[in-house]
C-alpha cells in the first residue's frame, strides 16, 4: 500500500481549505454538505481518539497531528493517546472517545464506540472522490471516466454505477478491469486510441503521475483525485483550466467520519 509521507502532510489545514474552495466552485456543495448528503448523517457530540500505531512501518511523522487538525477543522472535539497500540486505545476508551481513529499500514479505519459503525478509509475516499466528481456542475454527460481500479478506484466506480453514470474504466492490471467489467458493467477506456472519448468528469485513483492523457480532458474539465502524486501535470491544468480536487487525507477522512455518524 502506497504510504503517506510527513511532506504530503505539510500544510494541512492549507490544503483541506484549497480542497473545501474547489468541491464548492466545482459542486456548489462544501466536503461537509457532499458528506451529509452522501450519508444522511449528522455529527453529534462526538469526541475522536487518535492511536498511533507502531506496526510495520511505524509512526508516520505528523499523521495523528494531521488527523487532530483534520476532525478540528469538521467541528469536532478530539485528541491523541500518549501512548500507541493497545496502551493507546486503552486510554482512548477510558478517557470517553466516542469514534477511534488509527491505522497500521493497511487498514485506516474509523470506529465509532456507540453504534457499533465501522469504516475503511480506501472505499470511503473512493466514494466520496466518486461524488464529488459526479456532481460537477458543468458536466457535459452523464460519462465519468476512472483511472485506477484498486482499492479506492473501484469501490467509487460501483459509487458511479449505482447512482446512474456511464463509468469508463482504465487499469494496466488486466484482471481488476476485467472485474470491474464484469461485475459493474464498465465500458474499458483506451488512452491510446486514435480519436478517445472526451470527459468533463473524471475520477483518478492510482499511485501514478501523468495517468490523465491530454486526449481525454473536455472543454470544461473537473479532476477527482485522491492519488498521490497526482495524475494530471501542472502544465495540463493550466492549459485546459482543469478544475482539480485533490487533498492528501482529509476529504477521505472527513467521509469516514460521517459514514460511522448516526
Ligand atoms: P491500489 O494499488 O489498490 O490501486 C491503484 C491502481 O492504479 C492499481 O490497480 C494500478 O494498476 C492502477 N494504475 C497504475 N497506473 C495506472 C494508470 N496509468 N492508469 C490507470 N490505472 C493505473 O492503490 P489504492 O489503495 O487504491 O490507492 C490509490 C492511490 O490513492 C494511492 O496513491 C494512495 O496513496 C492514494 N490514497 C489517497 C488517499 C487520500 O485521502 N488522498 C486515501 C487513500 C489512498
Ligand atoms: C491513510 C493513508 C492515505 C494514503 N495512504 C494511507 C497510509 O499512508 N496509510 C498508513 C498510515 C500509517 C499510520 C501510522 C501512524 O502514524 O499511526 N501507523
Ligand atoms: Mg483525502
């Protein structure tokens, strides 16, 4: 699993605010209100417990002070344990944590103590990544087009499905297009073809650069990205006017937050 480093994580609160600007100017929507829609949920009183966990790689520099920044910026009251792993959770029960926030190296998960909901990161930043780009305002069609079929990509591209869009899928691993082929009826997408199919939306989930071909971008374009590093050049954005949004932790965060509200 691709993992976060201390530089993607500079300047949070900077990037969730850049990332909040362009879901509004792209959706009319801000994350919170994609998230309440997405959901149908609402955040009470809760108090969030961050545990830093030491498995595997270990402690990634600023990721719990991130995720404290992150639950701030959504009205939330939280804090992190003293201690990691089990000593860590320990505390964070005992001191009254309504939702436990942690993650080793691959599961980030959200647990929320009172109503027994459970959530994982990858689908839910697949999902609500999936949304915010299928409600651009500028959509020329109901064509979404996904890059990346993994374990953020296809959980946003059966999203896309089962809300009514026509999904056009591209992964290099045969077998995960296949799959999304089969069993949620996506159109494969051929970055290479002669004259490609154009995409106002497009949903872009892969560890990779330049995954967006300059082909695909329509005249009004909105990118939906949680890969790191992004899929699109600077050079491109700037030359079609790309709206992008694209944020290292939050806007995943913040829709596993209201995926385990009531
Ligand atoms: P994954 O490895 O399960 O899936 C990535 C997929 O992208 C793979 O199937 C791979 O074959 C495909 N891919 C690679 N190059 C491609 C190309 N040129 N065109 C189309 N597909 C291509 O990884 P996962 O867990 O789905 O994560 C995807 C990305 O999202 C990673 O960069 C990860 O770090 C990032 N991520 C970001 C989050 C955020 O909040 N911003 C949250 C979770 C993950
Ligand atoms: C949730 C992020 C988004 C992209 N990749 C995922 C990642 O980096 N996962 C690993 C998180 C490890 C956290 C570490 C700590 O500091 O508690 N165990
Ligand atoms: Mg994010």
């Amino acid at each position: 699993m691709a993992l976060l480093t201390p530089e993607d994580l500079e300047n949070i609160n900077r990037r969730l605010e850049e990332a909040d600007a362009a879901v509004r100017s792209a959706t009319g929507l801000d994350i919170t209100e994609v998230c309440k829609a997405l959901y149908k949920t609402r955040p009470c009183t809760e108090t969030v417990g961050i545990v830093p966990i030491t498995s595997g790689n270990g402690i990634i520099g600023s990721f719990s002070e991130s995720l404290l920044a992150i639950i701030e910026y959504f009205g939330l009251d939280g804090f992190i344990t003293e201690m990691p792993d089990v000593s860590g959770y320990y505390q964070a029960v005992k001191d009254e944590a309504n939702i436990i926030l942690m993650a080793d190296d691959n599961t980030f998960l959200a647990h929320n103590l009172e109503n027994g909901k459970i959530a994982n990161n990858q689908p839910c930043t697949g999902i609500i990544y999936a949304e915010i780009a299928s409600r651009y305002l500028h959509a020329d069609s109901k064509d979404v087009l996904a890059l990346g079929l993994g374990k953020v990509g296809l959980p946003g591209v059966a999203h896309l499905v089962k809300k009514g869009f026509n999904v056009y899928g591209h992964d290099p691993d045969e077998k995960l297009l296949e799959r999304a082929v089969s069993e949620f009826g996506i159109t494969p997408y051929a970055p290479e073809a002669e004259n490609p199919k154009k995409f106002s939306m497009i949903f872009e989930a892969t560890p990779c650069e330049n995954t967006i071909p300059e082909s695909a971008l329509a005249e009004k374009c909105l990118v939906s990205t949680p890969g790191i590093p992004c899929g699109i050049s600077e050079e491109l954005r700037k030359k079609y006017n790309v709206e992008i949004v694209m944020e290292p932790l939050g806007v995943g965060t913040a829709s596993m937050l209201y995926s385990v509200f009531d």
